[in-house]
C-alpha cells in the first residue's frame, strides 16, 4: 500500500514545531504546542469536552483489537478507582511470534533517518493530543487522578515530555554528520583520502514497563525516545492501567502504517491476571533497552537481572522540604498544603518529610514554634480541603488499596498532627478519597526514624522534628545518599541555610526548589525546561529529559571506503 503520509507533507507539517522544541531545550525557556485548557480543543478535527467524553464511553466493554500478530487471547479487567468496570478487552501475546515481527520492520525504520522518524512522532503526538478529551477520562479511569489533573498531566504534559524525547534525540543524533570527507595530508607522497559515512542504528527492541498512576507522562519520553532514535518499541502496561497507553499503540500503529513504516514497530504486551510478563519479557535477549517507573524492589531487580539492556528506571525516593525561615509564611502553608494534597500525594515528586527545628521557626509575623508551624500547616491543608467539591478536585481517587493501607497504618507512627477524613463523591460513589494526614515525629529518636526514612507513598507526611539547621541539612543529605529523591523544597531567609541546601543538593543530585509560595509547586516540573529527577541519586538512574536519556539508544556505525 502507498504511503498516505509522504516524507514531504511531514516534514512541511512538523519541523517548525520540532525547531521550536529545539529551541526550547536549548534555551530552557516555557513553550508548550499542546493547549492546557479544556476549552482550546474541538476545532481542527480535535475532539472537544462532549465528545472525548462520548469516545471514552464507546470504548467501554469493548475489544480494543489493534491487528498486531502474535494475539493468542484477549485479555482485560481494569477498574477505575471511581467504581467503573472498564470492561475493555486487549490482544494477549504470543512473544515467540510478537518479537520478531516486530524486528522486522527495523531496517526501514532505520535508513528512514533521525529526521523522518521524528516528523513521524510528532506525527503520532498530533493526533494523540487531538484526542486529548478522550484520553483524559481514559487517565483519570485508571490512575483515579481527578479530570482536570488528568486531562492537564496526562494529556498536554505528556506530550510536551514526548516531543522533548524526541527533540533530544534528534539532537543527539545529528551530533555526528552523515558523511565526511577524510584527508591526511602525506608530504611528497599523495594524500591518504577516505569517504566516511555514519549512521545511527538502533539498539534493538524497547520494553516500556508502564506505572499505574501516571501512564502516559511516565510512559511517553522513553516510548519515543527508542523510537525516535530507530528502535522498536513493546508497551507492557500496569495491568490496572493499560488503556491509556493501549490507545497510545493504537495511534502509533496507524500513523506508522500511514507512513509507510511497519506498524509493528510499535506493539502492545498486555497480561492475564497474576501473570507477572515484566520478568519474562525483561530478560528476553531481543529486548535491548528498558524503561521503567514503579517499585525500588522491582527496578533494582531489573538493574540487576537484565544484563542485556540499556534499563532506566524511576524508583521510589524519600522527598524532603527544609522548613527553616519564611517571609511569606501564608504563602508557605498555601503552597505546601497544595503539595501535599494534590492527587492525594499520588506522586513521585510529592514531599514526605518536612524537617522543622524543635525551636520553631522565622517568619515576617515572629517565631513560631515546631507545634504552631505544624498545626498551622494541618489548618491550611483543612481550609484547602474543606469544601468536597474543591477536596476530590484536588484528590482525585485512592489508586489501589495498598495506599489506603498505609494511610490508615500511618496513624499508629506518631502524634497525629492532621487526621485523614473521607470525602464523599456524589458523581462516582464507589471511589475513595481520602484527606492527607501529617504524623509528628522526632528526628533524634531511632524507632521515629524507621518512619521517616522509609518511602510512604500516599497522603502521608511526616513533620520531623530536628535540633537545628546544620542537623536538618545532615538529616537531608543521609535521606537523598540512602533512599533517594526526586525533588527537595528548602524554605528560608537565611543566605548560610540556602547556599548549605543548594551545596547538598547539588553533591547528592538531587533537583531542588526554594521558597516556592505562588503558583509553582514542588511537586511539579515543566517539560523543555525543568528535569524530573536527576539520574544522580537512588530514585533514578535517569532525568526526563537530558542528552543521557536519549543518547545511548543508539549507536554511530562508521563505513568508510576510499575515495
């Protein structure tokens, strides 16, 4: 079949805006293609609020049958964390057929060059966001994430992460020309005179190992940058999450189709029940690169088991917040009280232990002390949360009951600072929303510490209690070396505290924001411009997105011949 989609129209329709990523990254300055507002979609064939919503439902208790070879059963059972059955059924595998079909198309793929693949991405990331309604239910239907977090994170800020994978890899790959004439000048006798040509080949195929509370944003940079850079590609997602990036596939196999490229290029791996594919699939010897977000225990496995892979992983971490002197001390709580709260501390970015000295704090109002910092904290997050409309807005569901287990557990830790209430969601009654709850704690006792130093991923944070400044900052830097972070929050007034939090940060690599009191929060990063973790300490091996993220997925063969 012809190609619909020839190299020309491509590159006619999306290299401005791959030059404009380029730019992005090179400046780090905000630029997003991808509308954050609800209201900018249903015009040039995008779907608007109704009918993304009425997509959603079409899919429900449906086949979702993406043709690819290898299908020996069909399989689903995803329920939202809002009560819904989803219903939806996906092609089970056969990976003795799978794999090699999808090795197939490679070559092409290959010799196509960094430019056509990206212009084919970008291609793939256009109708995804066109179709970012759709997507938004299908986020918020299994990652229990409320609608707009869902439409907001799942939707444009995933994609802006797999347009800036993609923009890295385009860079990283026309790092090197593709031909070269070589000459070596050789006194009286003539010159030694080679043609040199250099060509980026793929590593081979990638498993996306997909998380269950952000698929697409987790899932996106390292589907395309292994794509972008030639590889194939085999989504295996969270079995409680597998329709957003099964759509995901979907597309992709169209476009690539459209394209004239083989669509199995990019596959979907989805799993029975208890069937545990991450393992099997991992240690295959076609599977060369890895990407991973989810469990400490399962990503140093990976690390550890498949040898044959390029595997980067996004583990679990402890994040920490110096609280140390304000001069905004509403603007403080307001901020934090967010931070803890959104999608019910659901995410990798989201602050667990806040260190306060046990003799209070600076503030433009006076001290105050460890007691009032904390209650005035717990006052906040109860004033933010006290309407039910505004909390499951901002809480979004409960994902999986191993979190409402550990919130409940939390309380028997410590003096309870904020107790956790439920909130009833009149739209979906079968969903569980909790309040966050902020335990006390004291830094200089050792049974308080195994609280505090241990990942407790939920609505669950800890107010530490520490004697002073310098054992705060020593406490912060143990955490990051031991467990690991994806980000650190400091507060203070004092230049000593802040250029001690910034020399920690930046020895132990951890990504850090100071005095945040507007609308930035420590929990979120921006794509083209912030890096989500940094690669440099226990919670990662890798940063979304740098140079290092994308660069050793391929690699430059030479053929030079004489001239």
């Amino acid at each position: 079949m012809a190609a619909e989609l020839t190299a020309h129209d491509l590159i006619a329709k999306h290299r401005p805006t791959l030059d404009q990523a380029l730019e992005a990254i090179r400046t780090r300055a905000y630029w997003s293609p991808h509308p954050e507002h609800p209201k900018a979609y249903g015009e040039n064939g995008s779907l608007d609020m109704a009918a993304g919503k009425a997509a959603f439902d079409a899919l429900l208790g449906t086949r979702l049958d993406l043709a690819q070879p290898g299908t020996d059963d069909w399989v689903g059972g995803e329920v939202s964390p809002y009560g819904i059955e989803l219903g939806v059924t996906y092609p089970h595998a056969d990976v003795d057929e799978l794999l090699p079909a999808m090795k197939a198309g490679q070559k092409a793929w290959r010799d196509a060059g960094a430019e056509i693949r990206a212009v084919v991405c970008l291609e793939i990331l256009k109708r995804i966001s066109d179709r970012t309604h759709e997507f938004a239910h299908a986020v918020m239907h299994t990652s229990g994430q409320a609608f707009m977090m869902a439409f907001q994170a799942g939707g444009p800020h995933a994609q802006d992460r797999g347009l800036e994978a993609v923009a890295y890899a385009y860079v990283e790959q026309v790092r090197t020309p593709d031909t070269a004439e070589w000459t070596k000048p050789q006194g009286k006798r003539d010159p030694l005179a080679l043609t040199k040509r250099f060509t980026p080949v793929p590593r081979g195929i990638a498993l996306v190992i997909g998380c269950n509370t952000f698929p697409t944003w987790n899932g996106y940079p390292g589907l395309f940058a292994s794509l972008a850079t030639g590889n194939a590609v085999l989504v295996k997602p969270h079995p409680r999450a597998v329709l957003p990036l099964a759509l995901t596939v979907q597309v992709a196999r169209e476009v690539l189709t459209e394209a004239g490229f083989d669509p199995n290029l990019v596959a979907l791996a989805a799993e029975r029940p208890g069937e545990g594919i991450a393992k099997t699939l991992a240690t295959r010897p076609e599977i060369r690169i890895i990407d991973y977000t989810g469990s400490t225990s399962f990503g140093d496995w990976l690390e550890a088991n498949a040898r044959q892979a390029q595997v980067y992983t996004e583990k679990a971490g402890v994040n920490t917040v110096l609280v140390h002197s304000t001069d905004d001390y509403k603007g403080m709580l307001s901020n934090l009280a967010f931070s803890l709260s959104l999608y019910s501390g659901q995410m990798c970015t989201t602050p667990q232990n806040l260190l306060v000295p046990r003799d209070g704090i600076r503030t433009e109002e006076g001290p105050r002390t460890f007691d009032e910092v904390v209650a005035d904290l717990a006052r906040s997050v109860d004033g933010l949360l006290g309407d039910d409309a505004r909390a499951n807005a901002l809480l979004g569901a409960i994902v999986n009951p191993d979190v409402k287990a550990r919130l409940e557990a939390a309380t028997g830790l410590g003096e309870v600072a904020l107790a956790s209430r439920e909130v009833s969601n009149p739209e979906f009654p079968g969903a569980v929303v909790r309040t966050p709850v902020i335990v006390k704690l004291d830094g200089a006792k050792p049974d308080d510490e195994a609280a505090y130093m241990s990942e407790c991923f939920g609505p669950v944070s800890f107010a530490v209690a520490v004697d002073s400044a310098p054992d705060a900052l020593e406490l912060l830097r143990r955490t990051i070396r031991e467990k690991g972070a994806m980000t650190v929050g400091a507060y203070t007034t004092d230049e000593e505290v802040e250029q001690a939090v910034q020399e920690v940060c930046l020895e132990e690599a951890a990504q850090l924001s100071l005095n945040l009191t507007g609308g930035v929060y420590v929990n979120q990063t921006a794509a083209f411009s912030d890096f989500h973790g940094s690669g440099g300490n226990p919670a990662a091996n890798a940063a979304l997105t740098d140079g290092a993220f994308v660069a050793n997925r391929f690699r430059v063969v030479e053929v030079r011949r004489e001239a």
